[in-house]
C-alpha cells in the first residue's frame, strides 16, 4: 500500500481491512512508504478494505493506492 499526494510530505492515510465483519488490520500509512501485509482471510467471504483521512475534516488527502494484492489458495 502507498500514500501518494501532490501535497505535503507528511500526509497518511488510516487503513482498515475486515474479512466478515472480523478486523484483520487497521493502521496508517505514510506517503512514500509503501507496506506489504500478510493477513489470513482463509474461509473468508466478505472481504472489505476501506481508508480515511487521519486529519478531522481533512480535505486534501490525496490517493491511496493498493498496488498488486494478491489472493494466494493455502
């Protein structure tokens, strides 16, 4: 995952992943610090990523981007 805006160098984004209602993740991200996660979804149905600005009535969040996630069957 990386934080990406034409802004501030200092800009995050609060991540959540939950796989059927069940919070696996939730954490920020740092602009130009990309993260890898592992989590187990096995037997999994539903599953929701979801992201907020870390600033209350923030407006200039920019774009998170999920680069290449991968389902791997274990």
């Amino acid at each position: 995952m990386r934080r990406t805006t034409s802004g501030s160098e200092s800009k995050t984004a609060r991540v959540d992943i939950e796989v059927d209602g069940k919070s696996l993740y939730s954490g920020q991200v740092l602009l130009g610090e990309p993260r890898t996660l592992n989590l187990d979804v096995k037997n999994g149905l539903r599953l929701r990523i979801s992201y907020s600005d870390t600033v209350e009535d923030g407006c200039d969040m920019g774009y998170l981007v999920l680069g290449s996630p991968t389902l791997k069957k274990s």
